[in-house]
C-alpha cells in the first residue's frame, strides 16, 4: 500500500512539474494553431470569394507614372523586348514544379477582399513552410496595415473550386488550402506612404505558413519549393514569370506564364526589373525564375509580378537583393507579423 501510495505520489509531483514547466504548451499551440487556420478556412465562404477582386497596380497618365519610355526595348525600358522566343501570356501546360509551388492567394484589407499569386520557396529551417509574393499582397502601404485572413491554394490550375454553396471551397482544390501566421515585409515598402517609385522597389512579401492541407501536413512537405536568390541578374538573361491573372480575357482559374528577356524601368532609373507580358490583375505577387527549366518546371526565384502600365504589354518587378534576404531572413524566425528595416 505504502509503494502504490508513494508511486502515486510521484505521478502527481511529475504532473504537477509538467504543467509549471510548460510541457503541454506545444499541444495547446498546435490546437490554437488548428483553430485559428479553420477560421480562415471558414472565412472564405464562395461568396467571399467571389467578391476578391485583383489588387494589382497598373498606372497609366493619371496616376504614379506615365508609360515607359522606349517600350519594348530589349535591354532597356519596357520590360525587355520581344523575339522568336518569347511567350506573352500562355497557359502553362508544362506541369513539373511550378505548378504544383504556384498558387492563388487570397486575403483581406479591411473590409475588401483581394486575389493575388504566390510561390513556396526553399529553405532549411525544419517545421516551417514560406511563400513569396508581392508586398502589396501583405501589407496596405497607404494606411500601414498588415492583411488579414491571409490564405494560399498551391496548383490551383489542377482544380478550381466552384464558387457555390455545394460543398466546402478548400475540400474542392487540389491539395486544399494553408493559412498564414506571419507576415513579413521590408520597411521599404511599409513606410513609402503609397505605392511609388520607393515602394516599387521594395514590392516583396514572405508569409509564414502553418500545417494545413487535406491532412493537417506542412505546405513544402507537401507540394514541394522552389530555391530563391538574392543576386541580381544579367540584363538580357531569360526570364520566366508565373501568375494567376483574373482580369480582362483571364479568369483567374488558369495558371498562365510569360518568358523571354528581362530589361528594367527607365521610369525607376533602371531599378526595377521588366519583361514583356500581358498577364494582368490577380498574377500580383507571382514568381519570376532565371534560370528555370521548362521540362521539369524547376528554377531560381529572383523577383515577383508587381506592376504594369496602362497600354503596355510589359510586366515589372522588384531586384531582390540584400534587402530582400534581410525579410528573408526575418520570416525564417519570426513568430509574428514583421516589418524590416
């Protein structure tokens, strides 16, 4: 009696010392992590989702800019040039990594819901999955506030939901949908006041993934990543951008690509990167490869759809560089929305 006794005493005290020492924490987030992705989930009711419009910035005499100077131009403004080799704006049929790392985002500012693209890139920290895209896919430059309800369906080409009452929108997909838990922007972009010539430059968001899916699994165990660079690129090397475009002649079901080579913006002093396209609203946020492979759809992430200008088929995107890999760097530890410097 006096051993079961003191055997029950000892199952206590090391109950007791599992709870003060926090032994349980890990189950009680991962149910609140659960909770919190279901939410999200729950959120996206069709209706919702078919009201998210593209939030993609085209300027034209009106706005930030007028259009590039020399449009066209290979080398130079206009987003490259053309050639017997370059794609404008085609569906993607080639299958391999990209289309199942490409997916459709979707997110809410307020009370507005938006449609972006985005792509799960490589990276070594055991347990954690991230996706890049735009900043104006994460962040709302004008009043300074992160997006919220912030969800990624990869390889949405393969099986577009329905938006109707029948059945659950994620259940439909191809892999099913994971949710944010942090978001993660430079203060380039966050402190520019608007999207200008600053923000453009800065126009890249990483957003940390939880376990998600069909099955609860995490997103790059899943459906794979692709590697993503901070060097630039050679003017002139061939490019390849990807996106998820809702507007005008695309409906935003079809995973399109454009290919051929990268100039720059003579509008931003050569700092932003260009590429003949005609992809358009809702590719925001969609990953540029140089090089990338057409018959496995593998390749090297160096920029990310960002803007275009009324009139041009041109599609521009932002250097990453030094400070990209600083809100890199920062996405692979942090533990909450985060803003760079």
């Amino acid at each position: 009696m006096t051993r079961k006794l003191t055997t029950l005493v000892a199952a206590l005290a090391m109950l007791m010392t599992m709870l003060g020492t926090g032994a349980f924490a890990a189950s009680d987030r991962g149910d609140q992590a659960r909770a919190e992705h279901q939410r999200i989930v729950d959120f996206w009711t069709p209706e919702r989702i078919a009201q998210a419009v593209p939030r993609d910035f085209v300027i034209d005499g009106r706005g930030w800019k007028a259009k590039p100077e020399n449009p066209g131009k290979p080398g130079g403004g206009g987003g490259g040039g053309g050639g017997d080799n370059t794609v404008t704006g085609a569906s993607w049929n080639g299958g391999g990594e990209v289309a199942d790392t490409t997916g459709k985002i979707l997110f809410a500012l307020g009370s507005s819901y938006y449609v972006c693209s985005g792509s799960v890139a490589t990276e070594s920290v055991s347990g954690r999955s991230v996706v890049v895209s735009a900043g104006h896919c994460v962040f709302d430059e004008t009043n300074g506030q992160f997006a919220t309800n912030w969800m990624f369906i990869p390889d949405y080409d393969s099986a577009p939901a329905p938006l109707d009452t029948q059945g659950t929108f994620c259940a439909q997909t191809e892999w099913g949908c994971w949710t944010a838990t942090s978001l993660v922007v430079h203060e380039g972009y966050a402190t520019a006041g608007g999207f200008n010539d600053q923000a453009v430059q800065y126009d890249w968001g990483f957003a940390v993934m939880g376990n998600g899916g069909h099955a609860n699994t995490q997103l790059d165990a899943t459906v794979g990543s692709q590697a993503v660079s901070f060097a630039s690129v050679t003017i002139g090397t061939t490019v390849s951008a990807f996106g998820y475009p809702a507007a005008q002649k695309y409906k935003g079901n079809d995973l399109v690509y454009c290919q051929g080579p990268v100039g720059t913006d003579p509008n931003t002093d050569d700092l932003t990167y260009g590429v003949t396209c005609n992809m358009t609203g809702g590719s925001s946020g969609g990953p540029w490869f140089a090089p990338f492979d057409n018959g496995t759809g593998t390749g090297t992430q160096m920029s990310v759809n960002s803007y275009g200008y009324s009139g041009v088929k041109s599609m521009f995107g932002p250097m990453f560089n030094s400070n990209t890999q600083d809100t890199w760097n920062t996405a692979l530890t942090t533990n909450g929305n985060a803003v760079v410097d």
